[in-house]
C-alpha cells in the first residue's frame, strides 16, 4: 500500500526545492502580487494543464510535472500575501520567506490529512484530468470571491480555496511522479 504522507511529503520537497531556488534566483519579487494576480497566474498554469491534457502536446517543451509544482507554490505564495498583504518592495528575507512556505505549507498538509482521513484516500481513484478541473472550478470560486472583496455567505474563503488548490496540485504530482516510475 501506498504511503499518502511519505508521497506527499516527497512532493512538497520537491516543490520546496524549486521555490528556494528561484527565491535564490528573484528573491521575494513575489511580494509585489496582489492576491489577485495570484490567483490569476494559478489560473494560467492550470489552464495550461488543461491545454496540454487535451491536445496531448507541448509546443514550449515543457510537461505538466512543472505547471503542477508552480501552482503548489503559487499557492504558497497567495497564503503568504492574504495573511501579510503585498508590498512596493522586495521586503521579505528568503529566511522568512521559506519559514512562512513551511508554515503554510504544514497548514496545508494537515488539512490534506484529515480530508483524506474522511475520504478515505478517494484521490488515488481519480484522475489527474479531474485534479485539473477542481483546481479550476476553485479558481472560478477564489476570482468571485475576490470580486466580492473576500466576502462569502456560507462558502469557505479565499485560503481555504487555496490550500484546495495545493493539496489537488500536490495529487497531481504524486500521480505523475508514479506513472513516470512505473516505466
């Protein structure tokens, strides 16, 4: 049987890798994005995603792997800017920026544990084309709710969409990651 946790603690890894780098590479550029535009660069990831899923091709040369892990860490991003706003500047150290990934992304994955508790682990039978999909219906939820100025009625908010998005995107990975080592 497979190990949800180890599996997606191997992702998160992964993606953790690749945002310290490019903060190594930009610094906390980042800081500049409104949530917003946040939730707009998810989107054109998961579009992407989407793109390549139903043309099975990719002109740029890039795979889905990658759309997947940017919008993980998007995702961290847009938790970071709706708790602390964004800024003029590059204000944020890369010791702070990377604590604040692992703090969101620990929130995170404590929500993907008791969900997946409750669900009985439903994700595995899913497939990745359906993770897409989710992370774009969220996407559509996050754009109203933003428009909305953060208010909802009974729906959750803006970071609980976002940790959705994570956690859809980290299956995506996972799955991906499996079909590549089973070849």
């Amino acid at each position: 049987m497979q190990n949800t946790e180890a599996q997606f603690d191997k992702a998160l890894k992964q993606c953790r890798n690749i945002f310290a780098a490019k903060l190594n590479d930009y610094g906390s550029s980042w800081r500049l994005m409104r949530p917003q535009s946040i939730t707009d660069q998810i989107l054109i990831k998961a579009t992407r995603i989407r793109s390549l899923e139903v043309k099975g091709e990719s002109w740029v040369g890039e795979g889905i792997l990658p759309e997947f892990i940017a919008i993980v860490n998007y995702g961290v991003i847009g938790l970071i800017q709706l708790d602390n706003g964004y800024s003029d500047t590059k204000d944020m150290s890369p010791e702070t920026a990377i604590a604040l990934y692992d703090d969101y992304m620990l929130k995170t994955r404590t929500l993907m544990l008791a969900k997946n508790h409750d669900y009985d682990e439903i994700w595995r039978l899913m497939r990745v084309s359906s993770y897409t999909d989710i992370i774009l219906t969220k996407l559509m939820r996050t754009k109203e709710i933003e428009d909305n100025d953060g208010q909802t009625k009974i729906s959750e908010g803006i970071d609980a969409n976002y940790m959705d998005i994570i956690n859809y995107a980290v299956f995506g990975i996972i799955k991906l990651t499996e079909a590549t080592n089973s070849k």
